[in-house]
C-alpha cells in the first residue's frame, strides 16, 4: 500500500497503515463462493473479524470442515467464536481454583495445512487436525464434492482470479493502491461482486440439449437464479448489517 515495508519508518504515524496489507478470506470452495472478506493488516484482531462475519452470514452453523494455513490467530478465533465456557473440575490441591475455559462445541472440526518447502518449493503437505480429531477431518474431507486432500489451493486460485479483477493488486505495477479508503472499497467491490457477476468456467453444466450453462458461485450456493450484471448488482437495495 503505497510503500514498501523497506520505505516505511515506524515512527512515523502514517506509515503504520502503509506497507503490506491482506485480504482475510472465509471461502467456501464447493460453490466458490466469498463469503466474506476483511482488508487490512495480517493481525489477530482482523481475524477476529473474520470469524465473528463469517458466523454471522452463516447464522452460526457448524461448517463440516474449517480450514485454513498455520497463522496462530485464527485458532483462538475459532475457538472464541464457536466454542463454549466449562467449568474446570476441583482436583482438592492447594490453590485457588481455576475458572471455566473456552473448550469447541461438539461437531467443531478445523484443520491447518502445513507445508514443508525446499528451495523456495512445496515439496509436502501434511494435515494437522487442530479441533476434532484426525479420523473426524479425513471423514469430513471424503465426504467433500471438490476435493480429497485439504490444502489452500482453492482460495489462492481466488486470490489469483481477483487479482485479474482488481488492479489496485497487481504485482510490479503503477495501479497498485495509494489510498486506503478507495483500496478498500475496491476489495469489497470485486470480492462480493464475483459472487453474482462473475461465471466461474469450472462450475459450468450441461443442460439436456449439451448446451454448456454458465453459473455464477451464487447460482450453485442457491443464492441467484442467473448471471447478475453489474449494473443489476450495483442498483439492488443494499441491507446495512449491524
């Protein structure tokens, strides 16, 4: 964002919003669909937002699997967001006792990719089952329409997908951003509007005449019935969540 880490001097107040900025992603990669996105510093306190968004857009439902990479946040996250106090057992030792502890609620199942590189390269991927066990994250991987091993392949598709959607993200170029407000508004822009505009060529059919019907994330999710153009999509009534 405007410049690079090596540019930026840390006591210089402007610069603490310059720099490298992500995208946290919460993507359901059966539908390809972004369900929700939050741009901004890679910290914990922005994914915590995520989480408690994505809750909130799927009214509290248990996914079958989370996944996501190795960052440590998103643990305590998940946890704070889905999980329950219990009261910790007295064990009659010296001490005050302790209070109740966060602990997941039952059906919770979340995963994280670890890989190991050489050179620069992935050379392994091994799957470290965080809540749930490890027999509970293989079943819920079988079970998966799209895939059979847990990885990050799908979102990083879509990031490379919205990349080409949004040139404010372009690598190496003169459109990157330079105002926060404007590259925040684009990200939510492109992110949500690929939803409804955007005809994903792997979620494609074929109708009985083998006619191939093209299908946005939000038609297979059962959200549309057709291809949103963006002038549809920019004029439909928006809803100000709380």
């Amino acid at each position: 964002m405007r410049k690079k880490r090596k540019h930026c001097n840390n006591s210089v107040p402007q610069d603490s919003r310059e720099r490298d900025n992500w995208d946290h992603v919460a993507y359901d990669p059966e539908h390809r669909l972004v369900v929700s996105v939050v741009p901004g510093k890679r910290t914990a306190k922005n994914v915590d937002k995520l989480v408690v968004d994505f809750k909130k857009r799927t009214n509290g439902l248990i996914m079958n699997l989370i996944t996501s990479d190795e960052y440590k946040p998103y643990k305590k996250a998940i946890l704070k967001a889905y999980g329950k106090n219990t009261a910790v057992v007295h064990t009659g030792k010296r001490g005050r006792p302790k209070g109740s502890r966060r602990v997941p609620v039952e059906g919770l199942t979340y995963a994280t990719v670890h890989k190991t590189r050489r050179k620069g390269r992935v050379v392994k991927i091994d799957l470290r089952a965080i809540f749930g066990s490890k027999a509970e994250v293989e079943t819920a991987i079988e079970a998966s329409a799209v895939s059979k091993t847990i990885n990050t392949a799908f979102v990083e598709r879509h990031n490379g997908t919205d990349r080409n959607r949004n040139a404010r993200k372009v690598r190496r170029s003169y459109c990157f951003s330079k105002d926060w407000d404007v590259h925040n508004a684009m990200t939510y822009f492109t992110m949500y509007s690929y939803n409804f505009c955007w005809p994903v060529r792997t979620l494609r059919v074929q109708d009985q005449g083998d006619r191939w019907l093209s299908r946005t994330p939000a038609m297979v999710a059962g959200l549309s019935d057709h291809v949103w153009s963006l002038g549809e999509w920019l004029s439909y009534p928006a809803v100000q969540l709380s």
